[in-house]
C-alpha cells in the first residue's frame, strides 16, 4: 500500500480535487486496493469543511465525484505518508518548515513536477472565476495521469 497526500493552502479547491480525481483514476485501472490517498490544508482556514462549491460544481462537470472535509497538515502526516505533493511553492515551503521535514524531503514534490507540459504552481482559484477553476482541473488531470503512469512503472 502507498500512501500520498495532496496538499494546498485551504484544502477546499485544489488539493481535494487532486485527490478525487486520483482516486477516480486508480479505481479505473483496478489498482484500488494498492493506493491510499488524502488532501490537506496547511492553513487552519477552512478545518471541517467541504469543498468549495465552485469546485464541486467543477468536478461534477468533469464527471469526478468528490468528497472531502477539510483538515490541517500535521507533522505527523510526514511520517504517515509515502509520497506529499505540494500544489505550489508556497505549499511547499510551509511543509519544509515542520520540525521532520528534513528527514521526509525527499517524499515532498511539487505535484508539478508531473505536469507534462510545464512545472510551476497550480494557481490558487479562490479569487477567480469557472475558467480558474478549469484550468486547475485541467492541470491537475494531465499531471495525475502522468504521475499515475510514472509511479505504476516505479512499483512493477
Ligand atoms: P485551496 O484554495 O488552497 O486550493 O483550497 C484556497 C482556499 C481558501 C483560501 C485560499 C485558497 N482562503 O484564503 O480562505
């Protein structure tokens, strides 16, 4: 079992997304029972609460099913989990910044780094319109897959 954690800023846009959408992927290629995800926040903003309705209103549009409540990184997460994936470079420093992070760096990426058209952040839709929020479903899906094929390869 690989465990992976997507992980933003308010943990009710884009890091929730990610994870249904990778777990929509999984279950599609029968692999089920061989991955575990969960997405965090770093911030204690939204502790409790479901997604964004914009981006439920989104997934439902794409056809990915989600639900989530939102919850705040810990330390503890470091530990528990195979692979963290920041969804940008702000993300990514605070979880630098816990007391572990040292001996767990090289389980935290930018999620990104699979993107195969270009890295950089997923940008933060919380101020934007549907177009924000599609761009970030569409980011978010081409670097899963990405992802999905690389880490499959990594395991056989
Ligand atoms: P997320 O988006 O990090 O993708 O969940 C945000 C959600 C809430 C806020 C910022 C970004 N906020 O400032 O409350």
């Amino acid at each position: 079992m690989k465990r992976i954690l997507f992980v933003c800023l308010g943990n009710i846009c884009r890091s929730p997304l990610a994870e249904a959408i990778f777990n929509q992927k999984i279950t599609e290629k029968g692999l089920g029972g061989t991955y575990q995800s969960d997405s965090c926040g770093t911030s204690n903003f939204h502790i409790g609460n479901s997604p964004d309705t914009r981006t439920i209103q989104n997934s439902i549009k794409n056809g990915v099913p989600i639900r989530h409540a939102a919850r705040q990184l810990t330390d503890q997460d470091l530990h528990s989990f195979d692979l963290i994936l920041a969804m940008d470079q702000s993300n990514y420093d605070t979880i630098l910044k816990l007391p572990t992070a040292y001996a767990h760096q090289h389980k935290i990426k930018l999620i990104r780094e699979f993107d195969p058209q270009e890295g950089g952040d997923v940008p933060d839709p919380y101020y934007g319109d549907e177009e924000d929020f599609q761009l970030v479903f569409d980011i978010l899906n081409r670097s899963i897959e990405n992802m999905n094929n690389t880490i499959n390869k990594d395991s056989n």
